[in-house]
C-alpha cells in the first residue's frame, strides 16, 4: 500500500477490465514521470468519453456525432447491413477491408442466464431498419435494405443471438440474410478472429 493520492490512482486502475494490480502500480508510476501536458491531454480525453460520445440513431455504433461516420458514407452500400454483438466487432470487420455496407450494433447477445433478453438488444431497432422503406425515382416504395449479414460471436449466446434474429427475419421475404461462413474458431470472440480468417467468412458468407 502506498499513500494518499498515488494509492488512490492504483485503486481506480486496478478497476478498469483486464488490468491486474500489478499493471495498476506500473501505470501509476508511470504517470508519476510524465509531463504535465501529457497527464492533461489524459484527463481530457477522459473527460470527453463521459460527454462527447453518443450513439449512432441509425446503427447504434459508438459516435462522436448523431449519426456515425459509417452511416453518414455516402459511398458504403445502404443495401446491406452486417449485424454485430458490439461496436468494437466493427472495427474488427473494417480492418479486413472485405466489406463496404453499414452495420447495427445489438449491444450484446442473447444469454438467459446473465438475464439478457431480445428486449434488452438493439433488435427492434433493427427491424425498424429492415420495414423501412424510402421512394425510388418513380415514387414507388423500395426496401433500402436487401441483406442481413448474422456476424455474432461464434459461440454458444452469439449462435442463439443469430438464430433468434433470422427467425424474425422470415417476415421479410425479399431478403437475404446471411451468417458468417465457418472457420470461425468455435466458442471464440469476433474480436480475436485473424484478418484473413474474418475475411474468408466473410466472403464465403452463407444464406440463411
Ligand atoms: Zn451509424
């Protein structure tokens, strides 16, 4: 234990996900020696995740604006929209460079035992999305949205999440809504999937 403030400064990281006590000291000390304008630029950039981060109104993406970037590219494919459990998962899928539609963040998946449920997920958002439909140049309606690409985790909540969302996706017939391909290490997270093997499923995505 050390004293006052510097204690104080190990307590909070020790909190933080994924940082041992250990790590908690060595961060802190590590601050001890830095310039005052790093330690200033780090108690910005704190204080701006708590107000200057929203959520994206169309894909529930973490945004700076209203609306995220991603949505706001008029040069990605509104047609289709690659579903994922978190905002971190799109990152994931962007850096293998294989897609170019939007997304929608459910903000988890299904998992009757932590008690999440479909209400508790950015579903009926969703299907919001898929139902709307905007005028082509003769003023007839078209549905803007013609694929749903499934990309939940692969494991066991991320399956049934995506089981449970085609089955609703039944309503809308013209359609096509996919899952990705398998080579997906079973069980494992979108996060800690390679590029290549992101990629490949992707690619090789199965209809549904
Ligand atoms: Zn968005």
């Amino acid at each position: 234990m050390f004293e006052g403030p510097l204690q104080d400064l190990i307590d909070e990281f020790s909190r933080l996900p994924g940082v041992g006590p250990k790590s908690a000291q060595r961060i802190a000390f590590y601050l001890l020696q830095t310039e005052p304008e790093d330690i200033d630029r780090l108690r910005a950039a704190l204080a701006a995740v708590r107000d200057g981060v929203t959520f994206c109104r169309i894909c529930n993406n973490v945004s700076r604006e209203e609306v995220c970037r991603i949505c706001a590219d008029s040069g990605r494919d509104k047609a289709t929209v690659c579903v994922v459990e978190d905002a971190k998962d799109i990152q994931v899928i962007e850096r293998t460079g294989e897609y170019a539609g939007r997304y929608h963040v459910l903000g988890g998946a299904l998992d009757p035992l932590a008690n999440i449920g479909p209400k508790d997920l950015a579903i009926a958002s969703l299907l919001q999305r898929i139902g709307g439909v905007q005028p082509d140049l003769e003023g007839e309606a078209i549905p803007e949205i013609a694929e749903v690409i499934l990309a939940t985790d692969p494991d066991t909540e991320g399956e049934a999440t995506a089981s449970y969302i085609a089955r609703l996706l039944k309503d809308f017939p013209d359609l096509t809504v996919s899952r990705l391909a398998s080579g997906m290490p079973l069980g494992g997270d979108l996060e800690f999937v390679d590029e290549l093997t992101l990629s490949r499923a992707l690619t090789g995505r199965l209809k549904l």
